[in-house]
C-alpha cells in the first residue's frame, strides 16, 4: 500500500522533470555547488557528492554538466552563498509536509513557502511539528520489465547491500541506509538495472488518505506551487496519493 503511494510520488516528480528538466538540473547543481564546498570535490572523500552523483545521473543529468558543476564550485566560479533551510508544515485534512530548502535569501524563501501553505488550505508549524512521523531512508527506484523473477531481484538487491524491495509493477522499489545509496545504486547498474531515482528520502510511518475533492485539489496545488519553487530541493508528505492520474 505505502508502495504504491511513495511510486506516486516519484512518479509525479518524475513526470514535472520530464516536462522540467531544466529546473531539476539547476536544482541538483545548487545542492552540488554546497555540498562541493563543504565536502570539497572528490566523491571518493565526501560521501554527500558521491550520493548527489548518483542522484544526478538517476535523473539523467549528463556526465559533463556533473563535471562543470563540480569544478565551478571547487574553484571561484559560483559566488552564491546557499543556505539550508527545513520548513515543517501541515496540508488540507492534516497531511503532514516537510520543505527543504537551499536559499541564498531567508526572508523571501520563507514568505514563499508560508503564502502556499497558506493559500492552499494548509498552515506553516514550528520545526519539529510533524518531522517525528518521518524517518530517513535511502530510497530507490529501478525499472522492472518482467525479465527476471522476484528470487533472482531478491538476490540482486541483496547483493548490492540494500535492507528491503518490493516489487510494484513496472517498477522496484529497494530501500537501504541512507549512506549506502551511492554504492547500492552503482551495484544494480552494474547488475543491468535502470534506476529511475536514487536519494536518501524522508519516509512517512503512515499514510493520511483525503476524501474530500476540494482538499485533494488544495493538496495537489501546494505541492505544485511547492516543487516549482527554484529555492525548495525536495518535499516529503504522508498523503497516500491515490494510484489513477487524475488531472485536479
């Protein structure tokens, strides 16, 4: 059940890409940019690069635009100055929401995330209000064409050291320690299998489900206003997304 509801949700952010790709490349440089200057530009020493490679290329960034990116932000290049900031918050019927953000302008990011929730039938917590339902885990997506059966996935995923799969149609989802995501993710591409996402995610205990048609509509706006925001990197929710793609 959570299965089909976290596919929907990558599912949804993977459609806004395909039609986006833009945006999610500059979002992925940014989040690159900081961790190149905390962790300096070598994955092999920081472990935070290594995770947004794989990030990057589960999300079919090129190869040379994940080199440009390292070394304008390894060298003097990228003069902006991004701060990480987690916005905790509450949906229509009391969905449970976190935003993370990097911003180089507090305030306006801030206003931002505050009017959609605000706008949306939702209202903005105080940190910690509804991050204690979530817990952090790695979180990766795999195409599934049938050709192999779930004992043969079974010893791949294991193999390649994740803790769990499961098998949703068309697609696996493979959960593992949040540090492990690079080297998970690099074991099942060796193995043949492409991946459609790779992150360290934040993961709802439990799932809300709406019934009411105006607060679904009010919950599919905020994370549309949400993702489309260039300062917000990533949203998590606990809404049990129902499976059909309805349009509103």
């Amino acid at each position: 059940m959570s299965g089909h509801s976290k596919w929907a949700n990558i599912k949804r952010k993977k459609e806004a890409t395909d039609g986006a790709r833009a945006k999610i490349f500059t979002k992925i440089g940014r989040e690159m940019a900081v961790v190149v200057k905390e962790g300096g530009p070598d994955p092999n020493n920081n472990a935070k690069l290594r995770d947004l490679i794989s990030k990057a290329k589960a999300n079919n960034v090129p190869n040379e635009n994940i080199e440009r990116i390292i070394k304008k932000a390894a060298g003097d290049g990228d003069k902006n100055n991004y701060e990480s900031m987690v916005y905790e918050g509450y949906g229509p019927s009391g969905v449970a929401v976190i935003v993370e953000c990097l911003t180089d302008n507090k305030n306006r990011t801030a206003g931002d995330i505050r009017h959609y929730f605000d706008k949306f039938g939702g209202n903005l917590g105080t940190s910690g209000c509804v991050s204690f339902m979530f817990s952090r885990q790695g979180s990766i997506v795999a195409e599934y064409d049938g050709s192999k059966d779930e004992d043969a996935v079974m010893e791949d995923v294991m193999d390649a050291g994740a803790d769990d799969f499961n098998i949703d149609e068309d697609v696996i989802e493979i959960t593992c320690d949040p540090n492990s995501v690079s080297a998970v993710s690099e074991a099942l591409t060796a193995k043949g299998y492409k991946l459609i996402s790779a992150e360290a995610a934040q993961v709802p205990a439990n799932y809300t489900t709406l019934e009411d048609e105006d607060a679904i509509r009010k919950m599919n706006l905020l994370l549309e206003h949400l993702e489309d925001n260039d300062d917000v990197q990533n949203v998590y929710h606990n809404w049990d997304m129902p499976d059909t793609d309805e349009e509103e």
